[in-house]
C-alpha cells in the first residue's frame, strides 16, 4: 500500500476540509482546532524565549561580576598569587586571570551603618569588567587610580546612604593580629564612582578598592589573595575546563571549582522551570490535538454515506485511510507552520510590542531596578528549541490524524447504505 496519497484522493480530502450547510458545525470546529495548535505553538515559542532572554541576562550578570572559574583557598589565603596566576594562564582558551581579596566589613555614615562586600581588585582588572565599567551612573572609574583611597559602590548602596561621589565613609572589619586575636580596624575611602548592574545583591551589597590598598588596609600580605577569578572564551564549557586548571595548580588546599556549581540551586531551579514550562505549554498543542481528532471522528461519522460510495466504486481501504489521514493531519500541519510563524513574528517585535502594552496599562513601571528587569521582556530565540516545538507539535498533529483515518477505513459500505 502507497503511504502518499493520489491527486484524486488529495482533491477528495480538501473538499471534506470546505464547510457545507449540512456539516459546517463541524468545519467551524476542525477552523477553531487549527486556531488552537498554532496559538499553542506560538505561545510554546514566545514564553520559552522570554524565559531564555531572563536566564540569559541572569547568567550575564552573575559572570560579569565573578570569574567563569574560580580558584579558592580550603582555609585562610591565597600566598603567592601570580605564580598560580602563572601556570593557569597557560591552559588554552583562559582569556583573563583576575586576583580578588574579599572580606565582609561595616560601611558606617554618621546616620546609618550597612553590610559592605568589599572587593580589593586591581584597576586594570576592574575596568576590563564590563558590568561594572559600562554601568557607571555616577562618577568616573578614572578615580580608582587618581585618588589615595578610593571606592566604588553599588549605585542602591550609595542612594540608601544618602552619599555622593567625593563624600567619604568609613569601613570596619575584624582583622587578625600577629597573635591570633581578633580587632577591629576602621578605614577611611572616597566615594569616586557608583555602578547599578540591576542585581539586588551587588548593587546593595559590594564595594571596590585598589587590590594593593585592600593589603594593606586589611593586613594581607603583598602576594596575598582569598581568590583568583578566571574567564575562559566559553563560559559554558567552564566546567569541562576545571579538570585541566586544577592540574595546574602546584600546592595542595586549593579549590577549583565553574560558576554552574558555585551556583548550582540557581542554576537547576532555572533549568527544572524551563522543563516543567515546556511540558505545561505544551498541554496546550495536546488539546487542540485533541480537539482535531474529535472534530474529524464527528467528520467519519457525517460523511458515512460518501465513504461507503467511494469503496463501492472502488476506493480501497488505504485509500479511505489515506483521504481522512491528509485532511485532518493538514490542520495540525498548517496550525503549526502558523503558530511557528506568528510566535517568531512576535518574538522579532518585542520590544515595540512591550512599548504598547506598557502605554496601554498605565504608562512606565514604576519600582526600581529590578522591577524594570522584569518589564522589559528580553528575548533570546534558541533554534534547537524551536525545532523541538515544531517536532512536538507535528507528532501530536499527525498521530491524532491516525483515529479518524482509521475509523474510517473501518466502516462498513453495507452499513452505511442499508437504510439509503
């Protein structure tokens, strides 16, 4: 039996696809199914890729501020840094070697005090960070170097202080002295600059000085660091590349490890949402699949007489499952052609289309960084995923076409006939 159907049988199928009198009910019902696959495919597209644009900024963001790899102590300090620094350059495709002390202080005005990350940093490694050196809304990354003591904070840390850049605060951390004990030593900085990356955590929370002025202010040795930050050209295949870093290394109680696992919760939570968004959406296609399959079972069981005509004439039983097979498979076909279409056209216009619904609710969201983060609907369009909406959607598509063909190859031309 031929599995592609004849012209005759093509024309005999999309006749049964126009509406009549007697059984339009029924094409306004296969018209609606269609409808139905190809908004459940361009929505399946649309909320995949914003949610790909959201992943994608949220990944941007945490590895502009960190290194892809990082390499840190079990306990105490990094001691003689640039020759780690050294030996980890050598392994291909490392792009940059970024030294970083870290301790958590006190910021303290005369009316408030507040938690302060602070970073010591070189001013060549900070200004190759783009997060922080292409979102510097006040002052200039030009006084890292110019000034005696000088610090760049998180824009909504400086706001929340009711500072601005020249001002002064002061830092207090606790330092260990030569004897073990534990102090306190406070230092003076000059606000010279303040960054906002539009994460909570790093425009509340961090701060950065000159790496050789956190040594010294902190009493960390001059080859000392608490870590060592490394960008590769790939950062997705970070994780494959710590195997060839930590072989590197040439002391033990060093710590190798990517930024999937330093960020392992966030990472799967964002990976277990796009499964469980995709197997959710895609419920959508599976009902208008089945609502294809009900309206052309509605369809066998009006065209009875026809069918039973065409096998006395002598249509066959492939033919039959063939006529049936090609008219309802061409609804989830077109549907989803359709949908795929309509959701990249939408996708393209996001932006603008973002714009519309913002004037039409209301005007501008108002509510900070993190509320415009969230409004402005980026998008990130992934091929594969696309091609695995169109897959799904196709098999569901053809295998509810597969009932009513069958149907109606079942039927009986004596039955349908006998009271004609």
């Amino acid at each position: 039996m031929s599995l592609f159907p004849t012209l005759p049988e093509r024309m005999i199928a999309m006749r049964y696809l126009r509406t009549r009198e007697k059984d339009g009910f029924i094409s306004f019902i296969a018209i609606f199914s269609l409808i139905g696959v190809a908004l459940g495919v361009a929505t399946l597209i649309v909320v995949l890729s914003v949610m790909n644009g959201f992943r994608g900024q949220l990944y941007d963001r945490i590895l502009g501020m960190n290194g892809h790899i990082q390499i840190a102590p079990e306990k105490g300090v990094i001691t003689d840094w640039e020759s780690v620094a050294e030996r980890v350059a050598r392994v291909p495709f490392v792009m940059a070697v970024t030294p970083v002390a870290e301790r958590q202080t006190m910021l303290t005005t005369e009316n408030a005090t507040r938690a302060l990350t602070l970073r010591g940093i070189r001013a060549e490694d900070l200004e190759r960070r783009e997060i922080i050196a292409q979102n510097i809304v006040s002052g200039s990354l030009a006084g890292f170097t110019d000034k005696n003591n000088p610090i760049v904070l998180g824009e909504r840390l400086r706001q929340g202080l009711g500072l601005r850049a020249g001002e002064q605060i002061r830092v207090v951390a606790y330092v260990r002295d030569d004897k073990g004990g534990v102090q306190t030593r406070s230092v003076t900085y000059e606000i010279v600059a303040s960054f906002l990356t539009r994460r909570f955590e790093f425009d509340n929370a961090l701060g950065f000085v000159p790496l050789d002025l956190f040594q010294e202010d902190f009493g960390l040795a001059e080859d000392a660091v608490t870590s060592i930050d490394i960008m590769v050209a790939d950062a997705a295949r970070a994780g494959e590349m710590v195997p060839q870093v930590r072989e590197q290394l040439d002391r033990e109680g060093l710590r190798v490890s990517d930024w999937r696992t330093r960020n392992a919760r966030l990472v799967g939570a964002l990976e277990l949402e796009r499964v469980m968004m995709f197997l959710i959406l895609g419920l959508i296609v599976l009902v208008a699949s089945m609502n294809v399959i009900a309206s052309f079972t509605m369809l066998v069981r009006t065209k009875g007489r026809g069918i039973a005509i065409l096998r006395t004439v002598g249509a066959t039983r492939g033919g039959v499952v063939r006529i049936f097979f090609l008219a309802s498979a061409s609804v989830g076909v077109v549907g989803t052609l359709a949908g795929a279409a309509l959701g990249l056209l939408i996708c393209a216009n996001m932006k603008p289309i973002g714009a519309l619904l913002t004037q039409i609710t209301g005007g501008p969201l108002r509510g900070g960084a993190e509320v415009e983060f969230l409004a402005t609907l980026p998008v990130r369009v992934q091929a594969g995923e696309v091609a695995a909406i169109l897959v799904l959607a196709l098999a569901l598509s053809l295998a509810a076409a597969i009932y009513p063909a069958r149907r109606a190859a079942r039927l009986d031309p004596v039955e349908a006939l006998r009271y004609e």
